[in-house]
C-alpha cells in the first residue's frame, strides 16, 4: 500500500472513531435515571433494589465505559472467562484498599490490553511503511500486546497490595503503642481509637477510622474488629484485631495486649530483615566484587606500572 492509501485509511478509521465518540457523549450527557430517581427513593426499604440504580462514578474506567460500554463490558466478559480468579481479584481489592468492583476492574485491564495493543500496532505500523510485508507476525505481536497489557494491571494491582501492606507493617508499632499508652491513661478503648485515628495518619489509621465508625454506628467492639481481623491480608493485623477484639469481650489488661503485640511487630521486621539479607548475600557482594575490587587492585598497581615505565630505557 502506498502512503496515500495509508493516509486515507487513517483519516477514515479517525473520523469513524470521532463520530462515534461525539454521538456517545451526546448520549450520555443527558440525565441518568439513577440520578432522576434515587433522590425520592432512597428512604424505602432495600427490598427488590438492583445494583444498576447505582450512580456511576466519575473515574476514567467508568467514563470509557459509558463512552464504549458494549465493546468493553463484553470484552471484560472474555477476560474474566479467560483469567477466572474473582475471589483473588476481590481479596487484592479488598487488600489494596481499592473501590472498585471486579467487572469495574475487568475494564480496566482491557484498557490496559487495548493500550499495549495500540502501542505495538503503531510499531508496526511505523515499521511496515519502510519494510511491507508480514501481516501475520505484526497480528500475533499486536495480540502478545494486548495479553501483556492485561497481565501487567494485574501484576500492578498485586504490587499495590503489597505496597499497602508494608505501609501498614511500618505503621502498626507505633500506632499500637499509642492506643496502649491511651488505654493505660485511664481511656476506654473507643475513646482511645477515636484519639489515634485523629491524630495519626495513614493506611492503618483509615482501617480503624471504618472500625471506629462501625462502633459508632452501634456495632459491638469485638464484632468491628473481628471484621477488620477478617479483611485484613496480614497475619500481624488479623491477631492484633482478634487480640483487642478478645480483651474486649472477656476484661483482659488491654495496655499489655497492644504493648506485646506492637514488640512481635517489631520482632517480625527485625526477622524479615535479616531473612531478606541472607537472601541477597550474592546481590550484596557485586559492588564489592566488581565495583569496589577493581578500584582498589588499579590503586594498589597503577603507581608500580608508572614506575617501571619510567625507568625502563
């Protein structure tokens, strides 16, 4: 094909998406029937409510979404049929602290398959301007792409969780001593989660500011922890919440419960620390053994080298 013809069937495939972008959105700028509707609903009982009177949210996978809904739900569908694992998406949201729904997710890593789809396309695009010909392998490429860009959303929401984790690993000993010093000040214990969670900050600040408001709402202390003990991905946490939940229901010294959890904290870091370094012993010894080394055999040798240089005729 010529660049003409190329040129053509670009600005045609162009307009064809710009008309169909522009039809949807007039579409969906009109009034949704959730929003027309939930306002005068929303005090009657649950009983017979679907999840579709649900207002969709403003995020980027919902607007793409209502924009190509079809293509994109049914592509989710064959995702999801593919992969499977619902549960282990749902526990990673759950763990990643990540609103969002499984199909909602779905989306997204057909976004992301879609996106390194795009990009190996306009690689062999570029590519079959100077070099026509092999149609077929630029296929199997584009398809490598597009599996590529579904497992590396995956691969990132597993990363996310992993990284909330460590962040509430490094928070829990302090968060821990400071609910022990308020209890051991004469606080009950909601009133001394209610003072940590107002003046901490972080990923195991929100789990207690949802367990404080659970309390709150008139559910039990040792229920709200229990769930927390429950959702959580940690071994650490979950006995900690099963620990408080437990001083709770049967008046155990709640100070010395969070003081020796909070020391096993620290004891576990300490461990995986040490664990982690004895794994890495090889890792660690390559600056030393190709950096460090040969800087230090130049230094020792180079002086000689120049010596017998200058004194030989």
């Amino acid at each position: 094909m010529t660049l003409l013809l190329w040129g053509a069937l670009l600005g045609a495939l162009a307009g064809a998406g710009l008309v169909l972008a522009g039809s949807r959105l007039r579409v969906i700028g009109r009034p949704q029937l959730a929003t027309r509707v939930l306002p005068y609903v929303r005090d009657l009982p649950q009983v017979g409510r679907t999840p579709a009177l649900r207002v969709a949210s403003g995020s980027p996978t919902t607007a793409a979404a209502g924009v190509f809904g079809p293509v994109l739900r049914s592509l989710a569908d064959s995702v999801e049929r593919v992969l499977g694992g619902a549960a282990s998406v749902r526990r990673r949201l759950e763990r990643a602290a990540i609103d969002k729904t499984v199909h909602e997710f779905r989306i997204e890593q057909v976004l992301w398959g879609l996106a390194g789809l795009a990009i190996v396309a306009a690689y062999g695009l570029l590519r079959t301007l100077t070099d026509p010909g092999g149609a077929v392998a630029l296929g199997v490429l584009c398809l490598v792409g597009f599996v590529v860009g579904v497992l590396a959303r995956d691969h990132h929401l597993s990363g996310q969780a992993k990284s909330r984790e460590r962040r509430i690993l490094a928070e829990f000993p302090t968060v821990a001593e400071l609910l022990a010093l308020a209890v051991a000040a004469g606080e009950s214990p909601v009133a001394a989660l209610d003072r940590v969670v107002r003046r901490s900050g972080g990923e195991l600040s929100r789990d207690l500011a949802k367990v404080l408001a659970a309390v709150r709402t008139g559910e039990p202390v040792s229920t709200a922890f229990d769930q927390m003990a429950a959702s959580s991905g940690l071994s650490l946490v979950s006995r900690f919440a099963q620990g408080i939940a437990v001083a709770v229901e049967r008046g155990t010294p709640l100070a010395e419960v969070l003081h020796a959890q909070a020391a096993d904290v620290r004891e576990a870091g300490r461990r995986e620390l040490i664990e982690v370094a004895a794994r890495r012993e090889i890792f660690m010894m390559v600056p030393v053994v190709f950096v460090v080394l040969p800087v230090t055999v130049l230094f020792a040798f180079w002086p000689g080298v120049v010596g017998l240089n200058l004194t030989t005729p």
